[in-house]
C-alpha cells in the first residue's frame, strides 16, 4: 500500500485472506499471449493491468460482500496517545507508539518550536549539499554518548536508514545473518547490497549457530542483524549470545533498538541493559526518532571510521534531504527527558506489566510477549482479528488488527502498545472488553459459516 493510496484502499489489505476462501484466485493476473507486441505493450503501459490490481479490487469487493469496515486509515482529530479522538468520539488508543508519553511533552514541542524559529521547517537540501544544522549534530552526540559510541549519523527515515546503511556495508562477497522475524527493511538492505542472505529461527542462536559453521567460511565480511524489542511479538533475544557468536566467527553485530529506546532496561537505555551486556559488544546499533522520541527518523550509532564512511557513500544520506530541524530538537529533548525522568520507563513496565497478567489469566493468547510495550492478542485469522478489531472500537477501544502477509495467516492478532499514560482502569476494562468480544465471536456460528451463508444469500 502506498501512501498516496486512497483511505478505502486499506480494505485490500484485510481481505486477501476472505478472497482465497471464497474460491477466487489471489494469485497475479496470468500474463497476456505472445504474439502481438503493438497488444503487449499497451498492457504494460496501463496502471490497471499492474501485476496484483485485479487481486486488489477483488479483495476490496470480498470486503464489501461480507460487510466488514475498514480499520485502516482512520482521521485522528487530536494528538493520539494513551487516548485519542476520532469521528467526535474519544477512545482508548492501543496504536500509539509513544511509549513514554513524550509527544506533545511541553520541553520536547518547545524544542521544536525554537529550531523553526531560527532555522525553519526544512534542512532544504541534503546535509552534504546544504550544510550542517546546529541540532543535527547535537542529536547525534546525544545518541552517540547515549551508546558510548564514537560517532553517531542521523537520517530522515527509520526504514531508509537501515535499507541503505546495510545496502552500504555489504557487498556481493558478504554474507548477512539475521531472525526470521525481522523488519523488512533489513531484509531490503540486504537485497539492495547484493550479499547472501540467510536467517535463522526467531531468538534462536544455536539455529545461528549452525548456520555459521557451515556457511560462514564461505564469505568474505558477516553481519548478523537482530532487534532488540520485536514489533510484532514483543519479545527480545539474548543478546549475549549472540555476542558470543559473532566473536567466534569473526562478524560484525548489529542491534535495531528502534522499538528498545526507552522501553528495554531499568532505565529504557536499550537491549544491552535488559541483557545485562556491555554496550560495545554490538558493533552498530541502530534505531528510530518515531517511537520513544517521538519525532521522525532513524539513526545509526557506531565506531567514526563507519559513521564517516555512511555520511559519504550511503545514498539514503548522500542523496537525501536532512532531517528536519525541528524533528532533531524534538527527538534530542525527548531523550534528555527520558534520561531526566525513569520513572516514565518505570510506570511503562507497571503497565504492560498488567496487561500482560489480565490477559493470562483471562485466558488470551498474548505469545511470547515480555508484557512491556508491545502486547499482541492473537486470535487466529484475518476475519476474526478484523472482526474484532471493529467490535472494539465499537467499544471506544482504538487498536489495529495485524494480518497475513504481515504475519502468517493462522497468527493474525490485535497488536496493543502499551504507554506509560495508559491507566489502570483503561488497562482493565480493554482487557475485559477482548475477553467478552471474543467469547461472543466463539460461540456463534464461524465467521467463514456466516461468510458462505452471506454469499449463498
């Protein structure tokens, strides 16, 4: 989906699964005979014959027959924290990656109201072509010292900044490890290098282990890439373990903390204080400005000799527009916030903490979640996880179903982020309302049963 997409497209992307089980092909559109290339190329050239639109416009009419809303998209009125408003309504918001309450914080808006004031809305060109702000620097000391690196670069985007600083490292003569479970956009790095790709079984080093032996000869330079806090799962990997793996077959560490800042260890400093780990173990780490810090970007922290060598050869750097000043006061004031303030990470902990407990004991499978910030409920298929996304809003609960392909099919869920704003009550009574929404879909007919019944009618 991209972003120019119109809102009701986000329908496409809960019916694929509806579109198989009513009989109708999901698979591309087969492509046109040979034989006339005057015909061919007219097809080609036609937006609606792109490979997979008809698939689209399927799913979207799978959606329409069985009369399920859209989830995706919807118009916040308000800033969207722990609450939010919508339609005129204020719900509950469980879609939210300000895990410390800290957008909109006074310290952190003023921040950026200053950097517009003096240096405006936009870096208006690359940082090579435009020069260097104040605040960009700034921020990266800040994170360097934050990681006791030696250098730190920031970028516009989260997701570029891994597609393009691993698409920088590697070459096709390398090789790069990394979980099953991690985020597409080091899996697009990896392409864009041009170096073998291998994963191993999710949080599992012995699974890494095995690939090292019989693999790792093979290649000049390794990377093995982990996350710190999964997005999807909620759970995180032994890091010391795989410190000592990439210490015993010679490769570099690379740790992406974007879900991990502020979130993992008694102080939310990241995965290495959650595993107890030196923080100069991990050869790079990486992480985002969108979560904790509440702004937009991304940034990669790690040895000068990396950090000079990315600002001069990483095109998502090289040929992109610097970070937005006000976004690099923004995300430097929250960290010093974050760092002013535990007990923010503290009542974060409190809080997924609860969720998690209620949701045991009433039954809900919550996975191998740790209860901090990310808390799925998975619920088994698309329909249901949509199905029940909506009864909840219904309910003035705001929280996103997340379904194939994004997980497989079986492990569609609701994925809750837990901040630390959320009370108690709202903790307890979200909880109650999955637990009764669920019983109620259980012991009806099957979703698919009223499906065919719709679609016989």
């Amino acid at each position: 989906m991209t972003q120019s997409a119109k809102p009701d497209d986000g329908r496409a992307a809960l019916a694929g699964f509806v579109t198989n089980r009513l009989g109708r092909s999901a698979s591309r559109p087969a492509p046109a005979p040979a034989g006339n290339a005057g015909a061919d190329k007219e097809t080609a050239q036609d937006f609606e014959k792109l490979a997979g639109y008809r698939e689209l416009k399927l799913q979207r009419s799978a959606a329409d027959l069985i009369g399920l809303a859209n989830p995706f998209f919807r118009v916040h009125d308000a800033k969207a924290g722990a609450t939010t408003r919508m339609e005129g309504r204020t719900f509950t918001n469980f879609s939210s990656y300000d895990y410390l309450g800290l957008n909109g914080h006074p310290a952190v808006s003023g921040a950026a109201r200053k950097a517009i004031d003096a240096f405006g809305t936009s870096a208006s060109a690359s940082r090579i072509v435009a020069g260097e702000r104040p605040g960009h620097l700034k921020l990266e000391k800040a994170l360097a010292a934050h990681y006791g690196t030696e250098a730190c670069v920031v970028m516009v985007s989260g997701h570029a900044t891994n597609v393009t600083a691993i698409g920088a490292i590697l070459e096709p003569a390398d090789v790069i490890f990394h979980d099953a479970l991690i985020h597409n956009s080091v899996v697009t790095g990896a392409q864009l290098s041009g170096a073998q790709r291998r994963s191993f079984a999710h949080n599992d080093a012995a699974s890494l282990e095995k690939l090292l032996e019989a693999t790792r000869h093979e290649h000049r330079r390794a990377l093995i890439v982990v996350e710190g806090l999964y997005s999807m799962d909620g759970d995180a990997p032994d890091l010391a373990a795989f410190v000592e793996l990439k210490r015993r077959y010679d490769c570099w560490l690379m740790v992406d903390d974007a879900h991990g800042l502020g979130v993992l260890g008694r102080t939310g400093a990241g995965l290495h204080e959650h595993c107890g780990v030196d923080v100069s173990d991990v050869d790079i780490w990486m992480g985002t400005l969108s979560k904790t810090l509440s702004a937009c970007g991304g940034y990669i922290a790690g040895p000068s000799v990396l950090i000079e060598y990315l600002k001069c050869t990483a095109g998502g750097f090289v040929y992109s527009v610097g970070l937005s000043p006000p976004l690099a006061a923004a995300a430097d004031a929250a960290l010093t916030v974050m760092l002013a303030e535990p007990e923010r990470v503290e009542c974060l902990r409190r809080n997924g903490n609860l969720f998690l407990s209620i949701a045991k004991k009433n039954g809900l499978n919550v996975g191998t979640s740790l209860g901090l910030a990310v808390i799925p409920v998975i619920v088994g298929d698309s329909l249901k996880a949509v199905t029940l996304s909506n009864r909840l809003y219904a309910r003035g609960i705001n929280v996103q179903p997340i379904i194939h392909p994004a997980v497989p099919e079986r492990a569609s869920r609701l994925r809750f982020f837990i901040t630390s704003e959320h009370t108690t009550d709202q903790i307890k009574e979200t909880v109650a309302a999955i637990t009764e929404e669920l019983a109620a879909l259980e012991t009806g007919s099957t979703l698919i049963e009223q499906l065919m019944a719709r679609r016989g009618s």
